[in-house]
C-alpha cells in the first residue's frame, strides 16, 4: 500500500510536471522584451523585424510534426514494434522540442551578443523559427497526454495547459528581472538554457494514464485556483514595481515566493494519489465482502433498467439505413469509437475544419500581431519603457486569464447548459474586434483597456480551438488536427503585421520612429473589421455544430450513469 502512496507514476504527477514545463517554454510570448536589442544590433527597420517575428509566430504555431510524431510514439502499433519498446511515448516529443529550443535561441542569442558574425536576414529567420518550432513539441505534448488523462473534463485540462503556457510570459518576465535585469541579450541565454535544462528533468514524468478514478474535478479546480493564486501574485509585483523601486533582496525574496506558489501543483498531485489509494483500497474491500456484492448486485440491475428507460434519446433523433445516429453536422457517434476518428486528411475535407481555420485565422493572427508590436505601439502613444515592459507581463497574465476561464467555462456551459463551444469563439471574436477599435482610438489608457480585451479573448480561442478539435474529429489525431488549425494564427499574424502594420508604420514613420495614433489606427480598424467577419463564421460553426454537442452531452451522461452503477 504504501508503495503506491509514493508512486510517481501516475497522472495527477504528469499534470504537475506538464504545469512547470508549460510554465517555461512559452517564449514566443516574451518577443517585446529583445525585440529592441534584436532590431538594434543587428540593424533591422520595423518591415524587417516583423518578418522575424512572423518566423517566430509560424515556429510557435506550425505544429504538425508534433503532432505526427506524437500521434505515431504513442499508438499500439508503434509501442509494439521493435523500435517502439525503447523509443516510444510523450517522452521523445519532449525531446525533440527541447533539441530544437536550445539550438534556435542559442545561436540567436550568439549573434546578438556578437559572438558570431551577423547572419543575413534569412539565417536570423531560420534561428527563430527552430527555437519557436520546440515550443509545439511542448505544447502538443502537454495538451494531447492531459486530454489523455482526463477525457470527461478536457476542456478544463486543455485551459490549464494552455494557460499556464500564456502565464509563462510573465513568469520569464520575472526571471529576466533576477537573472539578467536590463540585458535583452543575456536574456535570449537564458531562454536557451533555462526551459531546455527543466524539460529534459521532468520528461520521464509526462505519461499517459487513462484510468479514472476519484474525484477528477475536484482537484483540477485545485490546480486552477492555484493559477489564479499566481495571478494575482504577478500583478502585484508588477504593480508594485511600477509604483516603487525594489531593492535586490526584495526582488529575490519576491521571486523565491513565486518559486514556492509555482512548487504547489506537486502537492495537489500527492494529495490527489493519496485520495485514489484510499478509494482502491475501499473499492478492494467491497470486492471481498459477499454481503455488499450482492446488495449491489441487485442495485445495478434496478438502476440499468431505469438507465434504459431515462436515456432513450436516440429514439427522438433520425436515422441511417445503418441504425446510427445522425445529426445536422453530417457527424455521428462514431468520433467517440477510437477505430472510427478522423484523420487529418479526413478532417480537412469537412466543412466545419475550414470554418475553425477561418475564425482562427481572424482572431489568432490578430491577437499575435497586437503582441508583436507592442513595444512600438506604446512608444507611439507615448508610453515609458516600464509601463511597455508591463504590458507584455500582462498580456501574458490576460491570455493565461482567458485560456484557463474559456476551458471553465465551456466546460461548465456545455454539461449544465448544452451550449455548444464554438458559440464561445464567436463572442471572443466580437470584443476583441471592440478592443482593436480602443486601441486604434489612441484615448489615454488605450493600450491597458485594449490588451486586457484582446488578450483575455486571443487566449480564449487557444483553449477552445484544441478541445473543439478532439471533439468533433476525435483525439488519436487531435495533436496533429488541432496544430494544423493553428497554422491559421501565423498565417494571419504574416498579413496582419508584415502587409499591414509593418507597411503602414514604414509609410508614417520618419527615420523608422513613428509617434501618434496616425501609425496604427489604420492598422487596427482593418483588424477589427476582420474580427467582425471571425465572428459571423464563428456563428456559422455553432449553428452547424448545435445538435452535435447535444449528443455530446448525452455520451457524458451515459459515460457518468455508467461509472455510479460499476
């Protein structure tokens, strides 16, 4: 018994372990903290350094070899292969985005700090592609095993995986305030080494356990107050450093409180292991008792009968020739039956894949775009150096905010409401359109208002998007499915920030420095138009999905019916 208590393999531990590495690996999201040092010392007008920053966005997003090399190192087939039994599992994903990590920002950080000769424009590219590519290795890792773990509740699960990747932002915000405060360059050092050395301890514990047992929910709240819990922890800090100058020991002994709120997740995990020992060994016992066989021998069979005659829903909805259950999305049951999931090429050819490319497309790209050019957009409104180095901590700490309540939230719509999830993209599509129009406004406080809106939403959607994906298309291709969808938020970052913003500020801007609202406004109404457009598809996939999710619904009820009377 006790062995078990101490067991590290479980999926309460893969979920704190999935937690620190997201925690560390979102780079991608820190871009305004170099992009100066980047632009200056390697001589680059703002054209030039949105196109870096566009490599960095399709890096970050083009994730479909994560994808198949996650979805190939974790099937049967493959474990049962010769190959397989050394080389097989969440592990080699982790690996290999770890390998890619170092090398990108390693060599992009030589070259800033000039140890190497300065690359041509491409190479630069090409180094912050392979550094931003790791991260999908990462994510797709993280998000595909937790979905793994907790099918009934995976909405929430993906929220707390992908939240915990937008709060990475922020949480590197306070590394780079310790470790190499005011030196963009050592920070790009720090991105190489620092989430590669974590990944490569932690990777052993990332496995998949499909076994439900417990109160799952109970402790995934847990892990979600103690994100919140950090939250507010961040903005303090953050507040107070724009109020006060701290000292040295008071920003170490700040930082190590950080450390210690981030160590907690650990503890939910053995508090969660303990809970399941404690239930199996009840569950044993009643096994063993003959008495309490039988008195739940005859309650099982009362409850199957109600079952039968409560649950006859399909008998209300039409038919194939085949008997199966159809609905107005052209789905049937059969994504929840793992022989009958969609594969990419399956998914590509529906409808419904395209209408989520688009939305994603509309408010990704957007979203990232705004990221991008944040420090040039509080230069231009007149913002100082330290409320710009603010706002990219809080925009990690709205895109956390709405990655993690989207998850909730959808989750909690869905089983207690039977509201379908794309009716969440929509409503996201709608205000962040409304937080581009504030911050084209150029009214005092436009970019503190506008990042919240546009952050809280741009997170909302990657929390959404995953989950609709393992719904609808199922998860043994979800990794592979759900970043191809994501290929939309860099392709829509490249219009938006090269062919709009990027040649707009250029035009307006004298000696590659623009101030007033007249550099972006332009850029941002056609932004917000687009989000318009985003959020009448969004409604297009929730019309076509409605009657879809109510069998959703239906398939968590029978799931849940059946687990009481087991």
């Amino acid at each position: 018994m006790e062995k078990r208590r101490l067991s590290w393999n479980n999926k309460w531990v893969t979920t704190a372990a999935s937690i620190w590495i997201q925690c560390l690996v979102g780079a991608s999201y820190t871009f305004g903290i170099y992009s100066s040092a980047l632009k200056s010392s390697q001589g680059y007008n703002q054209s030039t350094l949105d196109t870096v920053s566009v490599f960095k966005d399709i890096g970050a997003n083009a994730g479909i070899l994560s994808g198949l090399l996650y979805d190939a190192v974790t099937t049967q087939r493959w474990r049962s292969s010769f190959l397989g039994r050394w080389v097989s599992g969440p592990w080699v994903v982790l690996a290999t985005g770890a390998a890619q990590f170092f090398v990108g920002y390693f060599f992009m950080w030589a070259a800033v700090a000039g140890l190497i000769s300065r690359p041509p424009v491409i190479v630069m590219c090409l180094f912050m592609f392979f550094g931003a590519h790791g991260q999908t290795f990462f994510n797709t890792t993280n998000v595909v095993t937790g979905a793994h773990n907790f099918s009934g509740y995976s909405g929430t699960i993906v929220g707390i995986m992908k939240g915990f990747l937008g709060l990475s932002g922020a949480i590197q915000v306070q590394f780079y305030n310790i470790l190499c405060k005011d030196n963009p360059s050592n920070f790009l050092l720090m991105l190489a080494l620092l989430p590669t050395l974590v990944s490569i301890v932690l990777l052993a514990f990332v496995r998949i356990h499909e076994a439900n047992k417990g109160d799952e929910k109970k402790y995934l709240d847990a892990f979600s107050v103690v994100a919140l819990v950090i939250v507010v922890y961040l903005m303090i800090i953050i507040i107070l450093e724009n109020v006060l100058t701290l000292s040295i020991w008071s920003r170490i002994s700040v930082f190590v409180l950080l450390l210690l709120l981030l160590s907690s997740p650990l503890g939910i995990a053995i508090k969660a292991q303990c809970e399941e020992s404690k239930l199996a060994v009840e569950t044993s016992s009643t096994e063993t008792n003959p008495l309490l066989e039988k008195f739940y021998a005859s309650t099982s069979s009362t409850s199957s009968a109600h079952e039968e005659s409560s649950l006859n829903y399909h008998e209300e909805l039409p038919t194939s020739d085949q008997g199966q259950v159809k609905v107005a999305t052209d789905f049937t049951l059969q994504p929840y039956e793992e022989e009958e999931e969609m594969n990419l090429l399956k998914a590509m050819g529906t409808i419904n894949f395209w209408l989520l490319f688009l939305a994603m497309f509309s408010g990704m790209g957007a979203g990232v775009a705004t990221i991008n050019n944040m420090n040039q957009l509080g230069t231009s409104f007149g913002y100082t150096t330290l409320e710009i180095t603010s706002f990219v901590s809080l925009w990690s700490i709205w895109n956390f905010l709405g990655r993690l309540g989207a998850g909730y939230l959808s989750d909690f719509l869905l089983h207690t409401r039977g509201w379908a999830r794309p009716l969440l993209i929509a409503i996201t599509q709608a205000i962040m359109a409304a937080g581009q129009i504030f911050i084209a406004s150029g009214v005092r406080g436009n970019l503190y208002v506008g990042s919240i809106l546009v952050g809280i939403c741009y997170g909302a959607q990657w929390s959404l998007m995953p989950t609709i994906c393992k719904e609808i298309f199922g998860i043994r291709h979800m990794g592979t499915i759900f970043n191809t969808i994501a290929i939309a938020s860099p392709v829509g970052s490249y219009i938006y920030s090269v062919r709009i913003i990027g040649y707009i500020y250029d035009k307006e801007a004298s000696e590659n420095i623009c101030t007033g609202t007249h550099c972006f406004m332009t850029s941002f109404f056609i932004m917000a138009a687009v989000n318009c457009v985003g959020c009448l598809v969004g409604l297009t996939l929730f019309l076509r999905t409605r009657r879809f999710y109510k069998l959703v619904v239906l398939k968590r009820l029978q799931s849940s019916s059946r687990q009481l009377l087991q």
